[in-house]
C-alpha cells in the first residue's frame, strides 16, 4: 500500500494502464517524462494529494484481483 507523503509535490507513474485509470477518475495528468532508465517508455506525472494516493492504491488493487482471475 502506498502512502501519502505530503514533502513531494508530485507523484511520478511508470504503468501507463495505472496512469490511463486514474485519468479516467478525474485526475489531471501534468506532464509526461521519459524514463530515465529506458527511454522507450515514458513517466506518467500527477499531483500527489491523498485523494490521488487513495485512488492509486484502489487501481492497484483492482489491477491485482483482475491478474488472479487468469
């Protein structure tokens, strides 16, 4: 489970499933980064307030169950 740490500003996402699903909640994407240690992909870049965080932990979750089932 991740938690709300209020010293970042931002809050950076490597899937771009995760990113996709948050977005769909509403949540504002700023700005999108290449990878540092891949460049073919990219860093997804939202706000980091807890309801981001609590939404994060959510989508995880789901993505989780959804994996079991196969």
């Amino acid at each position: 489970m991740i938690q709300f740490n209020e010293e970042h500003d931002i809050f950076p996402v490597l899937n771009m499933y995760i990113a996709g699903e948050l977005m769909t909640r509403g949540f504002a994407l700023l700005r999108t980064e290449p990878n540092k240690k891949d460049e073919r992909l990219n860093v997804f870049i939202f706000k980091n307030t807890p309801e981001f965080v609590d939404a994060m932990n959510e989508v995880i979750k789901q993505r989780r169950k959804s994996r079991e089932k196969r």
